[in-house]
C-alpha cells in the first residue's frame, strides 16, 4: 500500500472547472492528509485556484495542458481531438503510467469511458468495464452497476458486474460476503431474460467467494436496500438511476411548494427548518457523487459535471477509498475461474 | 357512444378482493353516475359487499364464479386453471362479447396479460400490446409505457406505443398533438440503440398525425414532465417505474423520520401538516393507479394488487375515461400506413 494516496484531477472537467475542482480536492484534502494531487490543465487557472488553499498546494503538482474536451463533445471527437494531450487524457495516462493511483474528472462520461477504456484497458478475466455508483437507500448504501458503460449484457457481463460490485461493497460496508441481487422485471415468464436467468443460475449453483447471491430484485429494492449489490445492464441502469433522481427532485419541488402553501406551514417550516435541510442533503443526488470505473487497470472516477466543490469531493473520497482499500485486489479474489460461464475448471480426477 | 359505461370488474383480484372492488367501484360510480357494474367473482361475497352500496347495487349485475387467479399463479398456470371459468377470464370474456366496455382487474399483471392478449387479441396494425401508465410529472400528468407486457422492442414496435401513447395522452391531456419523447441514455455512441434511433428518424420525418415528436428524453425527464408521452421497450419501463415508486417511498420514509427528530420539527409538523398530508397523497404511487393495456380489441386495466378502495376507484376512473374518450377511435386515427416502418404508401406517380 503506498504511503500517500496519489491523485490526478482534470482540472478542466466538468460545468465549473478548476473553480470546483480545486477547492473539492481541498475539502477532500482535510478528511485525507494522506494524499497528494496533480492537476491537468491551463496553468495559470489552476494556479490561481490554488493561490487560497496553501495546503493543498503544498501537496500539489501542475501539469499544464490548454486541450480540454466539452461536456458535449461526442467520444469519437474526444478521442480525436483530445488523445495524449488533453487534460482529460493526461489525467488517465497518470495512471497508466503509475504516477497516479486514481484519475478522478468531472467531464463527460461518453469521452472519460472511451478514453479509460482505450488507455487503460479491461483487467485480465473481464470483458468489459461498467461504471458502478453507490445509491443511498434506506438501509444504508448499496452499490449499484452498469449505469451506461454498456448496453445490453449476456450471463458472463452480469457475473462479472457481480464479482466487480461485490468488492466494490467489501470496501464501502466492510462487510466479506456481501448480498448480491440481479435488477429484474415482476413478470415471470416474459421471454427475453435468457440472460438474467443463466446469471442468476450459475451465480446460485458455483458459490463465488466473497458473493452471496440472494437472486432477482425489482426497481424498488434498489431504495429499499434489499441487496448490497444490485448488478444490471447499462441501459435499464442508467434509466433506473436518472428515473430515482428525477423522482428525488420532484418530491423536492413538491415540499418546497407544499411549505410555501399557507402562513401556517410557514411557521411551521420555520421550526422544522433544521430537519428540512438535512432532508434535502440527504436526497441531493449530488451528495451520492462519483461513478467508479469498474474493470479496467487502473481506477477512473467521474463526477457529476454540474457537482459543486462538496459534490466534486465527494468523487474525490470514493477515488481515495478505493485506493486505500485495494479494489483491484479484491476484484481478482473474486474472479476465481468459477466466475466463467465456462468455466475453466481442471478436469474431474486429473490430479487424484 | 353507449349511454352507459359498461365496467366489468373481476371482484377476486388485488390483495383484498370484493372488499376492495365493490367499495371502489361504489366511489367510481358517485363520480360517473353513468356506469353500470358486471362483477364476476363469489356471489355470497359480493352480494355481502355490495349490501351496503345500495346505489351501486342497483346498477350491477353479479356473475357468479369460485375460480379465482391467485395473485402468485404463473400466467401459464393462470391460463391452464382460470381458462374460460375464473372471474379474471370472465371479466376479459365480458369485452370480447360485448357486453362490458372495459375490464378492470386488480390481478396478477402477468396473468391478466396473458389471458387478454390470448382472448381479445391485437388490434390490426398492431404488433404487440403495451402496459401504459399515467405518471404525475411536476407539469401534470405524462403517458409512459410500456411498463412490463413485452422485454426487448424493435422500431416498429417503439413507434406503435408512439402512436397508442399519444391516443392515451389526447383523452387525458386534451391536446391534439401530444409531445412524445423515446426514452434513451446520455452516452452517445454506445452500441445497441439502433432500434431507438431508427424509430426516432422515422418519427421525426413522417410527421404522423397527433404525434409531435421531440426526440430522445432521459430518466430525469420523465419527472419532469418533459414530454406527453414517454415511449420505451418494457425492461427499462418497469424498471423505471418501480425506481421511482422505490424513491418516493425512501424520501417519504425520511420524511417521516425527519419530522421526529426534536421537539421543533414535532411541532413544525403540528403546524404544516395538512401540506404534509397532501404531499403524502402527491408522491402516493397507488394514486396514480391503474396500468392501461393499450393495443387489444378491448380495453383493459390493472388495478396496483395491494391498492385500497381509493386507489381501486381510480383505475376504474380510467378505465371509464378510456371508454367514454373512445380509445380505440383514437388508436386507429394515429394508425396511419406511414405509421409502419415499411410504409405502405401509395406508389409515387401511379395516381397522377
């Protein structure tokens, strides 16, 4: 385990840049002494950022880059455009070259997966990456992947997610064997599920270390906390998570109007105001802040882009957890060959 | 147009049974005084319920049956024992005979489905049915389907819902040209949304009649209420809805927790709690009850299985809307032959 926790920021991701990402590694910087940061970008800007927070300077280096690539840049464009130079790129090559334990950025997805999955590459004995987020419920927290690294997933995907997520969960509830549910829809036999039913199969018969499969969860067992895991693909993760948000700032809207309704509510949300705000923290999609990169060799953090400084640390913390708590390692004590769909077992009464 | 709305109600289905259905349908009735009931189910039973609905009484008819679909019955075990003789197949029987305008059945969603789609069958010119549901959205009311009846759905499909969403939202919203938006991630050029696209360029330049179509929406928008009409293949729509069921219960949960916290916010709450009230009905899924089956000779409706009387009488409303609004008139008016992927159009030039 290194000493410090060496962290690359894209300084230029995200709505706010260096603005955000600078104080976010600051306050990030408080709850963990033990890191230290390189930020990728204009130098001047990011300078200047660094000019009120001394401590965090002092624990700092700056890599100047003036590419950065838009939040609407597509992929394709991104590649082209900002590969090997922009500070999006940059931060990810930190990795990659073992200057850096984490890349955490708040640019756009699409370009920021592209990117990690082109520099980095998949882990040996994974398929594909997915990015995993932890969803505040009202058990506690769980983690929850693919929410749009991919779309579509065959048995092997799903297994591989379990496997990924399950560590994922050992670090965040300190917990060895977490539950581990696959996302499924109420009605039974409707064709299509092939999929989900092998995964759940092979997930029930082989016993995997460090997963305890606990079968098919529904949309609301995501908030209920029925599972620590919830393993899904991309596009029905994606939908699940953006629908929940939605739904959060909704109900968000209605109580803010509701409170306003007459000079009754008013007192009363003057006394309850205290108990009103921690609510809002609470369903504040942003506080649950930092998709993880799962799967590739190295490990990539992206944050909302229109996070604040609490919200962009937030990323920074689960980057920093990650590390420390050695996801990588505790992926491949999960990726025993009984993992395979196929699995390469040695043969019955070959060594007996 | 009937005199009467004629509503046969399967008096078996839901968690509760006749204890349910009739007192729903008694307070469906105060509000649509032209209706009449057909309920099908154990006779002693209704009648009992029914003893004190006098009003209502008047207006039914009661088939009797002790054939019953239990709420965990597989539908193929549905179908094998409820076949032609259980209160669910009767009340579907009822439509396809003539003699009901809609069934409305608080029953198991899989079985309920089975039996219609088997008994009264697609209309022409549609491929598959739909589960459609009404979403309250922070600018009303949206259409969103499908929730469940089908996993996986082609372009031709996706632009059949477009065209049965956009009838639904014409009788609910009254509009002429319902906005309507295909449900899609953020990630651009992730593969295997060719069946998304493709029904969005087909959308976008045929210009369908009562159909305006506005493009790809997210999971966030679908609370929003960004468009009339959220159309997406039946996974990520179940998963969808029952993401933010799931939320609205989380934050409901916090809420009430969050109001007896300390002294102040128990008697913030003394003081704002009829918003509060209010708010609890506003983010009440069962409110919104009653999932349409749009797409068959017939309409039928499913009831929430755990919905009390209230939440009972509002499928029924809709039900009764579904009819008096003439759904199906609607349907075939959007039906048009550009409505096909492989348009059917009249050769260039034969005519001139």
């Amino acid at each position: 385990m290194p000493d410090k926790v060496r962290i690359a920021l894209d300084a230029m991701g995200g709505d706010h840049g260096p603005s955000v990402v600078i104080p976010g590694a600051a306050l990030a910087q408080m709850r963990h002494p033990d890191t230290e940061f390189v930020f990728f970008g204009i130098a001047p800007e990011i300078e200047a950022a660094l000019a009120v927070h001394p401590k965090l300077k002092a624990a700092s280096r700056i890599i100047h880059t003036d590419v950065a690539v838009k939040m609407d840049d597509k992929p394709s464009q991104a590649l082209r455009q900002g590969r090997w130079k922009s500070s999006m790129w940059l931060a990810i090559d930190a990795v990659k070259q073992g200057e850096a334990d984490v890349a955490v950025s708040a640019g756009n997805t699409g370009a920021l997966m592209a990117m990690a999955k082109i520099h980095l590459r998949t882990m040996a004995g994974i398929e594909r990456p997915a990015i995993a987020a932890i969803w505040p419920t009202l058990r506690g927290e769980s983690v929850v992947l693919d929410l749009g690294a991919n779309i579509g997933a065959d048995a092997q995907h799903l297994i591989d997610m379990a496997v990924m997520g399950s560590a994922m969960a050992r670090i965040l509830l300190d917990i060895d064997r977490p539950t581990v549910g696959l996302l499924n829809i109420g009605v039974e036999e409707v064709k299509g599920l092939d999929e989900v039913r092998e995964a759940g199969r092979i997930l029930r018969e082989r016993d995997l270390p460090h997963i305890h499969y606990s079968g098919f969860v529904e949309g609301d067992d995501i908030g209920k906390g029925t599972v620590d895991v919830v393993v899904t693909e991309g596009f029905a993760g994606n939908i699940a998570l953006k629908a929940a948000e939605g739904t959060a700032r909704q109900i968000a809207g209605y109580l803010k109007a509701a409170m306003k309704e007459t000079i009754f509510t008013r007192i009363g949300y003057l006394f309850a105001r205290g108990a009103f705000r921690k609510l809002a923290a609470k369903i504040d999609p942003s506080r649950a802040n930092g998709g993880v990169f799962v799967g590739l060799n190295g490990i990539v953090i992206k944050s909302h882009g229109g996070a604040d400084a609490n919200g962009f640390s937030a990323a920074v913390d689960i980057g920093y957890q990650m590390v420390r708590n050695d996801l990588k390692a505790k992926i491949e004590q999960a990726l025993v060959p009984e993992a395979r769909v196929v699995a390469e077992l040695p043969e019955a009464g070959a060594a007996s």
